[in-house]
C-alpha cells in the first residue's frame, strides 16, 4: 500500500501538514457536537439556553474549520505540485543520464511516465496517503473522546471499524488478479496509438488504417472491461463498507441509549455517541472509495521507481592531455542480454586523418560497435582505448566533446534553422553558421529563403526535402568541432546529389580528423583509407578496397552481391 521510495524521494512535511489540518479540523467538529450536546442538556434539565456560549462557540468553530478548509487546499496543491516537479525533474534527469543505453526505455513510453503516470502518483500521494494517515489517528482520537463517557459502546464502534481495512485488505487480493498489468496495459494502448499515429501515412498507403483502427479499437475494449471489472470491485466494496458503517454506528448508538436507560450514561455522552458515530465511521469510509486512485497510484510508482533505478552508464574522471589521435579496440566482445553474442573478439585501430568505412549486413554488429566506441554502451569484454587511455576512465563531459555519433535519426526542432544549428555550439557566430551551411551547400538554399537563417522549422524539418535536412543535421554536427566523427547510415533514403555531398564533406573531414563511416553499400565507401566488412559480429574482412579486392574472397562475393542487387533496381 505505501512505497518506502516515494518518501525517500518527495518531502514529508506537505504531507504531515495534511494531516494535523485534518486532525484539527476533526477536534473543532469534536468540540462543536460538545456544545450542542451541553445546551440541549441545559434546556432539557435547567430549562435554559446560553445563547453567548453556543453561538460564540459555533462562530469560533465556523472561522477555524474555514481557515482550516483553505490551509488544507493549500497543502494539498503545495504537496502535489512539489511531487510533480521533484518527479518529472529525475525522471527527465534519468532520460538523459541513460541517453541511448541498453536501459532506456521507448520515448512513447517516458512520456506516459512522466505525463500520466505522475499525475496517477500525485493523486495517490496528496488524496490517498493523507486519507489514510488521517482515519488512522481520527478513529484513535474519537474513541478516546467517546471513552470517556462510555468504553464498552466506544469499544464496540472500534470493533467494527477494524472490520473496513479486513474489507479493504481482502478487495486488494482479489484485484490483484484484475490489476495484473493494468498500469502496463495502459501503457501499451499509448505506445500503439503514438506507433499508428506516426505511421498513420504507412498504414494509409497500404490500406491497412482499417485493419489497425480494428486491432486498437479491441484493445481499448480489453481495457474498458478491466477497468469496469475495477471499478464494479470498489463499488462492491463501498457498499460492504457502508453496511458496517451504518450497522456499527446504529449499534454504538444502541449500546449508548441502553446505558443512558440504565443511567450509565449521561444525556451529554448519549447525545455525543449519537452525533460521533458517523463521524467515527466516516474517514475510513472516504478511505474505502479512493480504493482506485490508491491501485493505479501504487501500479504507476513502481514503474516510476523501477525506471528511475535502472543501472545507468558509468564514467570516470580522466581526461586527455592532448588531442584525440587514435581509438583502439582490443580484444572486443559484447553481448544483449538474452540474446547471446553480438560482437566477437574485434580487433581494430582508428587513425586521425584516416577515413574508415564499416559496411555489413543488417544485424552484423556495425551499429553495436560504434555505440561501443562512444561508451553508448557498457558491459563488454576486452578494452577500448583513446590514445592510450581506456575510455571507462574518461570523462562523461571528455567522452561527449571530442566525440559525435551521427546516424539518420537526429532530429530538428520546430524552431529556427539558426537555434537549431546553435544545439550543437551555443556561442558559434552567424559567419560560423554560414560557413558550416556552405561545407555542405545549404548556403545558396537558406540565402533564397524568405527570413534565411531565422526561417522556422516544421517538426523534425518536414518543410525540407530528405537530402536537406540530412546535410542540415550534418551541418550541425561539424559545427559541434569534435575529433571523432562517427556517421551511422546518414546516406540512407536521400537523393544521389545530397549523397555525393555528404561524401566528399567526409572525405573532407578525415584529413584532420577520425572519421568512421557506416553504410551498407561498398559503393559508399570505395576511396575509404580502411574498410572494415563486418559478418555475424565478427570483422570478416579489413583492409583498402584494393587489398580487399585481392585477398578476401568475402569482399568480392559482397561486393558482387550488392552489383547484383544495383542492377536488378536499374531494370526494375
């Protein structure tokens, strides 16, 4: 029922707060029954009324449970808002920390996280935890106040109050089998609606939008009755709660009138058993129905807490002394959970004013290598060097300023082309914006459009063509002035005239620098320094395209298979 986590993680204070102002607000109420029972028990024995004393007494309380009505509004807001904003803080702080590890999660699903399931969590935190603290100490403090006119009827009333928390106890049981996944159920039905949303264009090319309206429609229905069956739980549950309520309250009421009869009791203590009962009953009552919000509450902070306690990458402290020269892999093996060995023995060097190329078939480890190579990913057997240095001593700061990883799925804010370059160097001047523009002959295409570098982007640069916002996110990344260039498919999907572009900036760029270039077409890189032919996560062949060319029996065969595979599309 309560996480130990979310108040390692949120502030007590908020919530103690709540909880004196509803403990507070229950004495006024406490005292206010008292007066009513001392005047009529004045007028019924004396025959008279201190009109002074009741409606002092009544305004007194009147103006404290007001004050105390907007204190609890107030904490209420202060303690959800606090929660939202320490929540959203980590887990965005975590996003990052995590980057593209194996340990992130899909951005659909944090940002169900981080939206939905916090909401669900400050709910559970400001309604239902301070309801339940409160009934805890509010059934204490009327039994004390009822005790001391009777303590057998008082007792009775306690007993069947312990009879709701059995009930509450019992229903969670039996949700459990209903909640199994619910939060995770959720989730998914938001993971596939963004998936057939950003897929919408597929799906309508293809006609398959009917199909998939169909499988998301049953799979809303699926969660409609799950939710449905929930609720017809707590509503069931409610009315068990409301018969022991009513039922111990008319039987304290009872045992009250029998001792008054007997003269155990006086009329003031009968008249508070009567006008306390409800009250005794009334907060384990409101306990019962946030039942709901108190389930997804608890399913949203253990995916919370599960995802802000995954392993993150670890990094050193070192930096290098001089510039980045050379990267080596020794020895360099790696594996996904669960999935066996992906890269096997690698031994590779990378040379400052070397163009090397990776070319492979899909899944032949290309990608997992340089993510390796930009500690992206950990956990691997053998050792990467830069220089001299192993890269687990460097710098998370040294690692990410001489180093970029490009790949085709950068993106480009709906913002200015200019704020989108200045990603990369906040402090670059717009003659280093234009001459970055010009490396990759964007200049005379941004100079022709209407507010040129302050024209605004459409997201993720839909106003411009594939081969143009590939060069723009290029741009970008040369202008970040890092020693290591790695460019993971960028030529993928994009008009000849833009690839030839691309290329011959690499090439470009490798005279002062480490550039690694991925592609799955040898064409791509036939002038490369280096090549290295990745197979099955092994390096089946390495060398100039002329060495290979002659002594690997493998290069020939790929590259004879992808002449084939050029031709069949020109005939086609």
């Amino acid at each position: 029922m309560i996480d130990k986590r979310l108040f390692q993680l949120t502030a007590k204070k908020p919530l103690l707060l709540l909880v004196c102002y509803k403990l507070i607000n229950l004495l006024l109420s406490v005292l206010l029954w008292f007066l009513i029972a001392e005047t009529i028990d004045s007028y019924i024995q004396k025959g008279t009324i201190n009109p002074a004393v009741l409606l002092g007494g009544g305004l007194v309380v009147l103006f404290g449970k007001i004050c105390l009505s907007q204190l609890t509004d107030h904490a209420t807001y202060a303690a959800s808002t606090n929660l939202r904003l320490q929540l959203r803080e980590q887990v965005m702080a975590k996003a990052f920390r995590l980057g593209n590890s194996q340990a992130q999660i899909s951005a659909t699903r944090l940002s169900q996280y981080s939206v939905d399931g916090i909401e669900q969590l400050e709910i559970y935190y400001a309604r239902f935890l301070p309801q339940l603290f409160y009934c805890l100490a509010a059934s204490l403090v009327i039994f004390i106040v009822l005790a001391q006119f009777a303590w057998q009827p008082a007792l009775i009333l306690l007993i069947c109050l312990s009879i709701i928390p059995i009930v509450i106890m019992a229903v969670m049981k039996l949700a459990k089998r209903i909640l199994a996944g619910y939060w995770q159920n959720y989730t998914n039905l938001g993971v596939k609606f963004h998936e057939n949303l950003q897929g919408l264009s597929v799906l309508k090319a293809f006609n398959r939008d009917r199909a998939k309206q169909q499988e998301m429609a049953a799979d809303a229905e699926k969660f409609r009755r799950v939710t449905m069956s929930l609720l017809s739980m707590q509503l069931n549950s409610i009315t068990i709660m409301d018969i022991v309520s009513y039922s111990g309250a008319a039987l304290g009421i009872g045992l009250a009138l029998i001792a008054y009869q007997g003269e155990q009791l006086t009329l003031v203590g009968v008249l508070m058993f009567i006008l306390l009962s409800a009250e005794f009953f009334l907060p384990m009552r409101q306990l019962g129905s946030l039942f709901h919000v108190a389930m997804n509450g608890i399913s949203a902070c253990k995916n919370l807490f599960d995802y802000l306690e995954r392993p993150e990458i670890t990094y050193g402290s070192q930096q290098l002394t001089e510039e980045l020269t050379s990267i080596t892999a020794k020895n360099l093996s790696f594996g996904y959970q669960n999935q066996g060995s992906i890269l096997k023995n690698l031994q590779v060097t990378f040379k400052k004013g070397q163009f090397t190329g990776i070319v492979g078939k899909s899944g032949s480890g290309k990608s997992t290598f340089v993510q390796l190579l930009t500690h992206q990913l950990v956990d691997y057997q053998g050792e990467i060097l830069w220089n001299q240095q192993s890269l687990s001593n460097l710098s998370r700061a040294e690692i990410n300023q001489r180093g970029k990883l490009v790949n085709n799925h950068g993106y480009l804010y709906p913002i200015s082309l200019k704020e989108n370059l200045l990603l990369a160097k906040p402090t670059a001047t717009e003659a280093e914006l234009w001459r970055v523009l010009e490396k990759v002959q964007l200049r005379n295409f941004v100079e022709q459009l209407p507010q040129q570098l302050a024209e605004v982007l459409t997201e993720n640069g839909g106003n411009l063509s594939g081969g143009q916002r590939q060069r723009l996110l290029l741009a970008r990344a040369l202008l970040s002035e890092a020693e290591l260039f790695i460019f993971d498919e960028i030529t993928s999907g994009i008009d000849l005239a833009s690839e030839k572009i691309i290329l011959q900036v690499l090439t470009e760029l490798a005279k002062d620098r480490i550039v690694i270039f991925i592609s799955h077409r040898l064409y791509n890189i036939a002038h490369a320094d280096q090549i290295l032919v990745f197979e099955d996560g092994e390096l089946a062949a390495q060398g100039s395209a002329e060495e290979l060319a002659e002594k690997s029996a493998f290069y020939r065969d790929y590259f004879a298979e992808e002449k084939r595979q050029l031709e069949g599309v020109v005939i086609e």
